[in-house]
C-alpha cells in the first residue's frame, strides 16, 4: 500500500474552506422552452471547463460528471490522493477524510454534489501500477433538478469572499478540434486478441470460469494535441442516457452505474449482453428483441446481475432485483439491462460516532469488479485476464466518479472510455471489452469490440 499526497492532511498550513453559494440563473448558453422555463443542457457545464494551458485550470485535466445536463464540472486542484494496491480504496477515503475532519465548510444549497465534493479514479486491477487518485478541486459547479451553485474550496484561515462564477470562469474558449486522427493496435493486435478469446472460451469449457470479461486497446494519434473538452462536448451530445465523465485524464462516456448512494438509497445499472446497432429502425427493434431472447447474452446478463446482488446483500436491509432485464438503446450498442436497488441498513442504530452508511466509495470497492467487467467467478476470472489478456488495464472499467462530505456520490465503471497520455498530448488510449461465455464466437466478439469503440472513435472525430 501506498499513499502520496500534493499536500498531506497533517502538513496543510490551514484547514481545507468550501463555500458553496446558489447561483440564480443557469450558465451561459442554456436555451429556454416557450414557456421561458430553462432546459438543461450538458454544454451549460462543460462549457465552463478552461482551455489546456488556461491559468485556471493550473495545469490539471478538467473534472467532470455530467449525464442529461445535472452533474458537476470542476477545474484546479487544492489537492490530489493517490494510492495503490489492494487497499487503495479504504486508503483514499480515509485521506478523504483526514482533510474533512478539520474542514471550514458553508453550504448554501445543501443538494448532493454541493459542498466539499472529491473526484476519484480507480485502476481495475490491484496490482496495477495505475493505482488510483482522488482531487480536491478548486472550483465545482452543479446542477440538479433545475438548481445550481457554485462551491470553492481552497486553503486558508477563513472563509473568503461570496465567489463569483464569471470572474472564476473566465474567458469562454471554444473547444479546438484535435484534426486529423490515426489508430494502431495497442497492445494486443486484433488478429491476436481473436486469440486471445479463443483462450478465454477455452478456459470456459475447461470449467475454470463461467465467465470471463477480456478486452483490448487501440491507440488513436491526433493531429494536434487533445482538448479533453472537445471530446467531452460530443459524447454527452451524443450520448445523454450516459454519463460522461472527466477525472485525471480518464475521458468517456459510460453506460454502467456501479453505485449511487443518497440518503440510504442506493443504485446499480447493470449492463452485459450487448448487440451492434444497424441504424435502421426497424432492424434494431428486431435486433433489440433477438437480444432479449437470446440464451448467450442472458446467461451473461445473469452472472452480472447475480454478482451486484450479492455485492450488496450485506449492506442492505432489503434489496429489489428485477426478474427480467430491459433493452438499452445507445446510438451504437443494444445492451440488456437491469437497475438493482436497495435500502442501505443503518449502522449507526446505538452506536455514537458511527457513520449511518457505508460510504458510496465504500459500496463501490465492494462491487468491484463486477461480472459485467471481470467475470464470474470473480478471483478465477481475473486471475485468467492476467494471464491471458496481454495488457494493464489501468483504469479502464474501474470505478470513476465522485463523492461528497457525507459519502454519498456517484460511481460509474469507466467504460467507452479512453485514458489521455501526460507526457504526449496528441497520444490517446482507447479501450473495449466483451463478456466471454461457452457460446461467445471470437470473430463476433471482435466485433462487438468496434462497436464499443465507436464512441470513443466519434469523440476524437472532427466532422
């Protein structure tokens, strides 16, 4: 285990200020109905993000979690967690929390996401040199439900002056365009990870798993070095039911909650099984009812829900699992899909001083890896992706996203992601995965392995 900080709890010269105040109009851009009544758009957000190289941004990739136009975008850092190994989860919420316990904090608005919130990323696999990170940054602005604020949160004795949004934000630099893109194999070419899935259908029958999750990267070169922010802007323009997200570097747009908790409740959309859309109507309503008939893509879905289920049992007083999935249309991919739900118990109940829920960080370092993104069972599953998949993962289908004060946060798995690269800003790694059972065909999970890439493909793309 290890933990590094840009500035360690115990040596800041002050204690962590957040002030979070309401800001009584939405930002710069949204557009109005005709009844005058504003309508979220994603762009009100991340159009606030700097430019690369802005002295606002001091440096760091912009922050963000944004899905139908509510979340948060953030830019600075007052501070950065990162840690490794196994206990990388526990170790980043107790650093969380080391700089909580001496926090000067005023909340005006009091909504999940205001007030002191961190952003975290996380590798898929423990002993990734990937590790994980959580920022603290310097300016956050959210959205919920019609409502928005502005938080702050710096270093100092006292709380400062009421922020200012315009002042904070700065000068609107439209987004550049990277030009002209280039893909290469990654790591494994993809004539080899055909082979790669052979061996993985292999391990099936030999009965080693039922399941396994095994993916591939490509590498894309742009023209010119890569605005986060341009590729941000067209996957949450074009995928709204997902959310797009923004954390050390790690850019996407993914399908699949892994946990969201608020107030006792708690979340998980689960995604496997998957089918490549047509783009004709009618062939993908055909398509969509193939797949939710389809013995393969059930069995997977069933290993994925099953493993969430499980996951949850024993922080929750009571849980409802769907009997049948639902078809998920993405401009790309049909998924079949399943959102688990549960009532978490109070820990709390008689014992002074003790938190009444598992953090939301806490619930996703026991969901992960799910079957969705590892396979089933667990150990065995991912002790056969070291083996025999040929690549670090990193953060690809780890959990992303963010959590606040009182633990409650969004956790995605970062998926129809791709990771930036710090010392080449023209060099990008894109990722793709596909569960493997008894029945998986390595030319047709090639295959659903491009239609994963597309989003990624689409972000990046200049047209």
């Amino acid at each position: 285990m290890s933990t590094t900080a840009s500035a360690p709890a115990e040596r800041l010269p002050h204690p962590l200020v957040v002030r979070t105040v309401p800001l009584d109009a939405l930002a710069p851009g949204a557009v109005a109905d005709p009844s005058g009544e504003h309508l979220p758009d994603p762009a009100d957000l991340l159009d606030l993000l700097p430019a690369p190289g802005a002295q606002r941004a001091q440096g760091a990739p912009p922050l963000a979690w944004v899905r139908r136009g509510d979340g948060l975008v953030a830019w600075g850092e007052v501070l950065r967690f990162e840690v490794a190994g196994a206990d990388r989860f526990a170790d980043a919420e107790r650093a969380w929390h080391d700089v909580l316990a001496h926090a000067v904090v005023r909340d005006e608005v009091r909504l999940p996401g205001s007030g002191p919130v961190a952003f975290g990323s996380f590798a898929f696999d423990d002993e990734s040199a990937a590790g994980g990170v959580v920022v603290v940054p310097r300016v956050v602005v959210g959205r919920r439900g019609g409502r928005t604020w502005l938080t702050t949160m710096s270093t100092g004795p006292a709380l400062g002056p009421v922020p200012d949004l315009d002042e904070l934000a700065g000068d609107r630099v439209p987004p550049a365009s990277p030009g002209r893109v280039t893909y290469a194999d990654g790591a494994v070419t993809a004539h080899g990870w055909r082979d790669v899935v052979a061996a993985g259908i292999a391990a099936v029958h030999a009965d080693e798993v039922d399941k396994v999750v095994l993916a591939r990267d490509v590498v894309a070169r742009t023209q010119r070095p890569l605005d986060v922010r341009w590729a941000l802007g067209r996957l949450a323009d074009r995928y709204p039911s997902c959310w797009t997200f923004s954390v050390d570097g790690m850019i996407g747009a993914t399908p699949e909650l892994l946990v969201r908790s608020e107030k006792g409740l708690v979340t998980s959309r689960v995604l496997a099984g998957t089918i490549r859309r047509t783009g004709d109507d009618a062939a993908d309503l055909a398509r969509a009812a193939i797949l939710a008939h389809s013995s393969k893509d059930l069995e997977e879905h069933e290993y994925a829900v099953r493993s969430v289920a499980h996951a949850l049992e024993p922080f929750c007083s009571s849980t409802n699992v769907p009997d049948v999935p639902f078809v998920l249309h993405l401009p790309n991919v049909l998924h079949l899909a399943s959102d688990v739900t549960g009532v978490l118990t109070d820990a709390s109940e008689g014992v002074v001083g003790t938190p009444a829920h598992p953090s939301s960080l806490a619930l996703a370092a026991a969901l992960h890896p799910t079957a969705a993104v590892c396979g089933t069972p667990t150990r065995a599953a991912a002790a056969l992706i070291r083996r025999i998949e040929g690549m670090d993962r990193a953060r690809y289908a780890g959990p992303v996203g963010w959590f606040g004060a009182d633990g409650d946060g969004e956790w995605g798995i970062a998926l129809r992601s791709a990771q930036t690269s710090t010392d080449d800003p023209t060099r990008v790694r894109l990722f793709a995965g596909c569960g493997i059972v008894a029945a998986s065909d390595p030319a047709a999970e090639l295959a659903e392995s491009e239609a994963k890439l597309v989003p990624m493909r689409t972000a990046l793309a200049s047209d």
